[in-house]
C-alpha cells in the first residue's frame, strides 16, 4: 500500500465525561480533559504545532499552537489548555496568522536552508508548519548567532544526530523519558546555547540510549534521522506487519522504496506495542537482506562432501526420497520434525500436519520444550489452559508488580517501558532474582524489595511467600471458597503452612533474608492488584513446572486472577513460542492442547485430513536425540531451529546430529545446525511471506508479506512441497485458508480468521462464539478448568550440586541487544554493542581467582568447557556467574547439563555447577568446532553447481 501518514492528535486522548465545545464555529464533544488541539484534530480543524504530538504529554514549548478563546485574554497554547463547557475557540485569526509567522521565523532564521538536500525533504514537520503559517520570507536574515556549525554525531549505528537542524522542542527528551523510560537525554546549557545532550555529552553510542528508536520518531526535523534513509530516501510505500523478534509483537510499518526496505516504523495502532518499539525491532532488520542469506538449495550426501545446488524440485524429492528410505529401513518412528517459533502459526501448523499425515507418527517438538514448556503444564493444570492471563495493557492498573525470573528491559523492552511507566506513576515493584536486574534501580524506579535467591530455589521461595500469607490471615478466603477446588486448597493450605516452608528455614538454603520475604509477601497480599510476570528464570529448572503451579496457587489465594491489573503472565521469548504451542508442535498434543490420545479429537483431525493418526505421544527432542545416539531414529526435519547452539549439553546433540542419515534444515542462513544437515532448504523471513504470529498475550496478528520471497518460496509452499513429494499433498492457496482450518479444528480459534482480525487489528484468544472478539482477560467469571486447582508445590533441591570442583554456579540469559541465538541480530549493526559473549562474575570471586575485568577464563562444568572474556560486575551475587548464549564461538550451551524439567524436559540451563579460571587458550571445543566450522562454510562459501 501507498504511504499513509498516521493522524497526529497533538496530545494523548483522555477518559472522561462528554464535554461539548465549540472550534471555529463547529461543535465538537470530547471527554473532560481533553486538549483543545487534539478535539480541533478530531473536528478536522487542525492546528499548527512543533512541541506536541500525541504520544507525549504537552508541553507548550513551541508557541506555535496558539488560539483565541472567547472570554480569555491573550493566546493561550491549545495543547495544554484542557477543552470546557461552553467554550469557543478561534484557531484562524489575523492576529494567530501573524504571531503563528513570527514564531516561524525565528525558528527558521537558526535553521539550514538545505530542504531540497536534506533526507527528510517531504517529511519534516517544520517544512509542513512552514508552509501551514504561510511563511515566505525571514525577515531577519541570517547573518546572526546561529547554530550551523554545530558537530553531527553519527556514533549510533542507525542513525544520526545533527544539532544544526534542532529546534529544542525537546520531543526527543521527552520521548525518551515518558516512552521509553531510559532517561538518556537531557537538554543542556540555557538560553541560545540550550541543546539536546546524550548523557553528558559524550554522544549517542556512548551514552545511556538504548536505540529504542522514540527519539527518532519523535523528531520533527531531520535532527535525528535513520542513516538507512539518509542513504535509500525517503520510502514511497509502506506494509503494516508484525515483528518477528520477542513475544511482545509489536505491530510495525515497513516502509519500502520498490522492493528495498527503508525503515521500520512502529505502528500506532499496534495493540501490543502501541506505537512503541526496541533495538531490534526498530533497526535490526538488515538480516533479512545479509548476503549471508542461502537462498538455493542444497543437498549432500554426507556432511563431510561439499553442498552441491540444486533446484527446488530435486531438493525436495531428494529429502522425501530419504525420508521414505530411513522408514522403510528403520520403522515409521525413525524420523521426526522440529517447528519453528520463529515461523507463522500457518507455516508451524503445516509442519505438524505433515509429521503425523505423511510420516504417520507424533514425532514433532519445538523451542518451547527448551524454555516455556512448563508454562503449558503448570498454568493448564491448576487453570485449565497453557497461556498467561492477562494482555499487556492491564499493567497500566496492576499496584504490586511481582517479576521473577525475568529481564524485561532486556529481553522484553517495550513492555518493560510500559512497566516502568506504570512505576513511575507509584506501582509497586517485588524483583525475585539472583542477578541484579535494571529493573531493581533505574532512573526514577526502585523495587521496594530485590529477592536475590540462590539460583534453583524458586520453589522455596515462592512456597515461602504463600506462607507468610497463608499463616497471618493475609489470604483473599471469599474469593478462594467462590473461584477454586475447595478440596485441593484444604489439603495444600495444611502443607504450605508446614514450618519447614517458612521464610526462617528456607533462609538457608535461598540466601533470602526471611524478614525480606515476609516483606514481599505482605505487600504483594495487600498492596492491591498483584500481577506474577515471570521468564525463562521460572520455567527453565528441574522444579520449573512445579514454580509455574506455585505461582499459581500464590495468585489463587489473593485473588489475583480474573481482572485487570493481576494474573499470571509468562514473558515469551520468541516471536511465536505462543503460536507454535497453540499449533499443536508438542508430541502429545494436537492444536489447542487436545492430547492425542483423546478418541473424540482425534476422529476430529482423522475426519479431516483423511489419514489415521497415532495416539501415542512421540517423542520430545531430547527422545530424538537420544534415540539417534541409540541407532533407532535417523531422519529430523528441522524448521527455523537452531538446536545446536540452543540446545543443552551440546556433544550430546552433535552426537545425535552426527548419527542421523538424513537432517534437513530449513532455515535463512547455514546454522550451526545446518553443519550436520544434508539437505538445505532456503527459508524466508518475516517480510517475505503472509500470516499470523501470536505473542505472549495471546494476540494474534497479521504478518504481512512485504516483498517477494527472496528464494523463491515461503515456508508455508516449501513445506506443502515436502508433503506432497512424501505422498501426501496438500492444496493450500494462501496461508488464510491454513487458519481457516486451524479455525475448523480447534476450539480456542473458531472464531479467527484473516478477514476477522483485518477488522479489530488483532485478536486475542480464545475467540468463539462466547467471545467473538476475543480475550484480552482469562478466567473472568471462572477458571478454564472450572475451579483452580491449588497443586502441592514441595521444595526438591536440584541434583546439580556445587563442590569442590565446580564451587559456582551457572546461570544464563539474554541481552538486550542480541536475540536467541544471533543468527538475525548478529548479522546486523547490533553487534556494536555486544560482540561477544562475556562471563559476569561478582568482584570477590574475581579476586580469589586472580581474574581482572577483561581477561580470558576458562568455564568448566562436568559436561564441558569453553572459554571468553569475564566481566567482574556487582550485578551478580558470590558464587554465581552469569553469560549469554548469543555467539555460537563461545558455545555456552557446552557446559550446560542434561538435567531437565521433571515434567516437561524443559532443561535447567539456569543451575550449572562450574569452576572459572584465567586461561591464555581456547578450549578444546572450541578449537575443534571452529575448524568444524571454518570448513563448513569454506564449503558452502563454494558450492558445487549443479
């Protein structure tokens, strides 16, 4: 679609009574504490403004804005005058038009005379308000004091800052501080030296920005502006999509010029994101174009011959051709697939759809088992469904904010602004955590108390937090007896109120101090609406199920489930963990968490996709892998997944890669992965293919096909080609049609389709008949399940033990600016600010190892070693170090050990037990994977033709 500029209402739109007024002449009704500016928008009288825009509260700097009301004296600023009964305004006069050119001139005398130069030639807004006020010349010249030679700062990767063309209206301060919540600008000096300062001063790159992108946005002029449409100009159509990052799906413009992408642009009326974007949203798109891409197939008889391109056709026939071999040779069962959470619930839904249609087993998995698969079954055990509870909007009313195991202003940026916006106005904020997050102390937020557990003792003290509650009368009982199972609540409140779960006795085994707990504990009980927002630092334990189910029987006894502002929200990593799950990816469950083994069901799906289906569970990943170590299973279909590098204890899943016969790997670019794949498949991303992906509120939302797939297929036909070269076709048009089915099948979707959520910009499910539009609040009038089910939570120390040998221990997570495992932000300018993987280790473990910040350590644990530079940092507690998992050349996951969620396999990437000392070498692994490597792409680099 052509470029449509989104209305600018000037200020933010308020809640209030009807108020009726009356601009040039028109009357308008606005709700009470409206701005005069935003009601003449909405009567289509707009204003002249440079100040105000309507993600920011006014500020009435411009004098631009300027308008008579009858009865009042001078010209007061219509952005911050709230609109009043009765009232009539003028914004037209004689006396507007010459103050209005006045105020235009001065502002025009200190400016670069360069619009026909300049990049944002056609979308400045001081260009436009020029025009509006009916400027035609300066009168004073431009021979004075002026700012044209101030130093452009180009530090920033994405864009640049030229204090030339700024015009202090602060908008980028501002946006930096109410939006974003960094507070990374100020304006320095006073009078005519008055200018925008990154810090102190010290430039974009250096200082505290984040490179969110609200400056940029919020600018008017071309003071700050991306350097991709310095470079390209200024895009000329543009795609409403949805970003292919974290679980947040903030909805974005791609604004294109033919094919070429220009910029991202968060959209407004995005639901999740509400016009606000991060890092890698925003900018870090460029992989899609990285010359790294594959875009030709590739097959190979064995990993150690050259990839050989071939077309479409002979890949594809290549890959069924093996499949039907390995069967045939090996049983049904010897092969399996892995769905992408990067890929659209249409593309993933195909993948299972194959796995048991055309190779006729269950054995299909996703990312989800290594990191939110005790979400499923803790939050559907005690609540009836696998999914959070709340949307994103409802921390806008949440007092007692409880985050655990979870980064947000790393891994979930745009939602840990709106949380941090929601603190700044009083909210109060409960860390549980054993690193010391931004979130414990950033400008203008402190948590009221910072829980710094020992790595593997959740459990503990979320049972302890109950405690405190449930033994001093501090419990919500009304809403207990009403909403929840009363039998299970009797028999869990006699064990939660044991001793042995106090805040006292589990103090030494948590490293909590009990009277911080009892704290905590009071105020998420009586500080109001208590919202649980929790990560991967919950699920990914060997108790990470039982965590899930804690917080849950927490939630359940003050009554904070069913209404704004609480809940229980899981933070998803990827763009579509939600969707992949809700797709049926599992091995023992079908689309809406039906299990397989439920007759009803299955003749459902047998009904209509004319084959029978197993109802035995298949295997999980770490089956598979397993099992090819073990000789039985030995061919793998891997969709977008890099398990290599993300997986645990990585010999293992080399092991098992090795001992295939036939890896096929679909994917934008040769993974660590595709190194032991004989077949490549090129994949396609977020803009090259149509679809939905849904986050982590349920929201499902329109991926929309900007530009041509670049290899010639999106995954959803590659994957329909699979199908029918194995003797089982499929004859999707379009990926509507696949959600029509999906909508056939399963219950929670029955009422989503392309159409329906083209209509309300996004749809949170369930959406049926009972909730045409529908859910943004689970469990408003009861649980899924009926009553909740409160689930005895016992406390059972990990068998991952720290000693002698290994005294520390491991725990691992994300960064702000690198995603997953870097194959997308990694091939961008990202890299700047996170070019390797660092250990963090506290000051006095440093010291009792002679390590100083930057050296070479050695990182050892039972499974494995690997090597990188440490980072001695107060961030973490003694005895814990903390890495990424981002640059495959560090090879964390080496050192991470089988142990895995009790229930779900999730593994425990979280407790590692691991020595660290000053090395001057790479590890043996490493030495060995970068030569493996280093061949590996020597022989992609220099395929065989055809």
């Amino acid at each position: 679609m052509a470029l449509h500029p989104e209305i600018d209402y000037g200020t933010p739109a308020r809640v209030g009574t009807p108020v009726t007024l009356e601009i040039d002449g028109q009357a308008i009704t606005v709700p009470a504490g409206t701005s005069v500016m935003h009601a003449a928008v909405e009567a289509g009288l707009p204003i002249p403004k440079l100040c105000a825009t309507d993600n920011l509260e006014p500020f009435g700097s411009c004098r631009l804005c300027l308008v008579e009301i009858e009865g009042r004296r001078g010209t007061p600023a219509s952005c911050t005058t709230p609109v009043e009964p009765g009232m009539k305004v003028k914004t037209q006069t004689p006396r507007l038009e010459k103050l209005r050119k006045g105020v235009m001139e001065l502002y025009i005398s200190d400016h670069p005379l360069d619009c026909l130069t300049c990049a944002a030639n056609g979308d400045c807004e001081l260009q436009d308000m020029a025009g509006a006020v009916g400027l035609r010349e300066v009168r004073y010249g431009y021979e004075g004091a002026n700012h044209f030679d101030a130093k452009k700062d180009e530090s920033n990767p994405y864009f640049t800052f030229d204090p030339a063309k700024c015009i202090a209206c602060s908008r980028c301060v501002r946006a930096c501080e109410e939006v974003q919540g960094t507070f990374a600008l100020t304006i320095g000096a006073r009078g005519f030296e008055s200018h925008v300062s990154p810090g102190q001063d010290e430039g974009f790159l250096g200082s505290e920005c984040v490179s969110c992108g609200a400056c940029v946005q919020a600018c008017p002029t071309a003071t700050l502006i991306e350097k991709s449409v310095i470079e390209l100009g200024q895009p000329r159509r543009e795609v409403i999509t949805t970003c292919a990052y974290c679980g947040v799906g903030c909805s974005f413009k791609a604004e294109l010029n033919g094919n070429t992408v220009v910029r991202m642009t968060p959209w407004k009326d995005g639901k999740a994101n509400h016009g606000h974007s991060c890092v890698k949203g925003r900018f870090a798109w460029g992989y899609a174009a990285h010359k790294e891409r594959i875009l030709k197939p590739m097959i190979r008889s064995s990993i150690d011959q050259p990839w050989r391109e071939v077309s479409w056709d002979e890949a594809i026939n290549y890959a069924a051709s093996e499949f039907k071999r390995i069967q045939g040779k090996y049983g049904r069962n010897s092969v399996g697939g892995i769905t992408s959470s990067r890929c659209t619930n249409e593309e993933t839904f195909l993948v299972q759809k194959l796995i048991r249609a055309a190779f006729g087993n269950n054995n299909v998995d996703t990312c989800a088992r290594v990191c939110h698969s005790p979400t499923g079954y803790g939050l559907k055990t005690t609540l009836g469904t696998s999914a959070g509870t709340q949307d994103f909007d409802s921390v806008d009313e949440t007092d007692v904010a409880l985050v655990i195991g979870a980064n947000p202003t790393d891994a979930h940026p745009v939602f840990a602004s709106r949380m941090k916006r929601r603190l700044r106005q009083g909210a109060k904020l409960i860390v549980v955590d054993p690193r010391r997050i931004d979130l414990v102390r950033s400008p203008h937020i402190e948590a009221q108390f910072h829980l710094a557990l020992k790595p593997g003792t959740n459990v503990a003290v979320v049972n302890a937090l109950a405690h405190v509650i449930a033994t001093e009368g501090l419990m919500d009982e009304d809403y207990v007896k009403e909403r929840c199972d009363l039998e299970s609540f009797r028999e869990w409140l006699a064990f939660i109120r044991q001793p042995l779960n106090s805040p006292e006795a589990s103090e030494a085994y948590t490293g909590v101090p009990a009277a911080e707990l009892r704290g905590a504990a009071r105020l998420y009980a009586t500080g109001g609406r208590g919202a649980i927002y929790y990560g991967l630092g919950v699920t990914e334990h060997s108790q990470g199920s039982t965590t899930v189910m804690a917080m849950a029987n927490l939630a359940m006894l003050t009554g904070n489930i069913g209404r704004n502002g609480v809940g229980v929200n899981p933070l998803r990593g990827q763009n579509n963990v939600q969707g992949a799950c809700d797709m049926g990816s599992f091995p023992h469950e079908l689309s809406g968490y039906r299990h397989v083994s439920d007759a009803p069901t299955r003749a459902l799906f047998e009904s209509a996709w004319g084959v029978a289906i197993d109802p035995e569970p298949g295997l999980r990943i770490p089956n598979m892998l397993d099992a090819a170590v073990d000789g039985s299973f030995k061919g793998l279909y891997v969709q977008g997944e890099d398990i290599l590098q993300s997986d645990p204890n990585t010999h293992h899943v080399g092991a098992g890669l090795a001992a295939m016969e036939c890896v096929v790997v679909q994917d934008l670019f040769l993974s660590e992965t595709a190194n032991y794949a004989h077949v490549f498949l090129p994949g396609s991303s977020f803009l090259e293919k149509d679809g939905t992906f849904t986050n982590a509120e349920r929201r499902i939302s329109l991926v929309r096909k900007a530009i041509p797939p670049m290899a010639g297929k999106a995954d959803w036909e590659t994957t329909m080609a699979l199908s029918a070269a194995l003797g089982y076709p499929m004859t999707y048009k379009h990926p509507s049609e696949i959600m029509d089915e999906i909508a056939r099948l399963t219950p929670t979707f029955a009422g989503v389709s392309f159409k329906r959520i083209e209509e309300l910009g996004s749809i949170q499910w369930p959406c049926n008949d009972q909730a045409p539009e529908g859910t943004p609040i689970m469990h408003e009038k009861g649980f899924v399940r009926g009553k909740g089910l409160f689930v005895l939570t016992e406390f059972v120390p990990t068998e991952e033990r720290t000693g002698p040998r290994f005294p520390l221990i491991l725990t691992t997570g994300r960064i702000l600016s690198q995603y997953n495992v870097g194959a997308q932000t990694r091939r961008t300018a990202n890299s700047v600010w996170h070019e390797e993987d660092r250990l963090e280790i506290h000051p006095v473990d440093a010291e009792d190892r002679g390590i100083n910040d930057g050296d070479w350590v050695q990182l050892k644990s039972r499974a494995g070693e690997t090597t990188l530079r440490a980072r001695v940092s107060e961030r973490m507690q003694p005895g814990v170090v903390y890495t990424t998992f981002h640059h495959p050349d560090t090879g964390a996951n080496v050192v991470t050990t089988e142990f895995s969620d009790w229930a779900t396999d999730c593994p425990e990437y979280k407790v590692t037990a691991v020595q660290v000392r000053p090395t001057n070498r790479r590890s043996d692994w490493q030495e060995e994977n970068n030569e493996f490597t280093r061949r590996a792409r020597r022989i992609a680099a220099a395929p065989a033709a055809e």
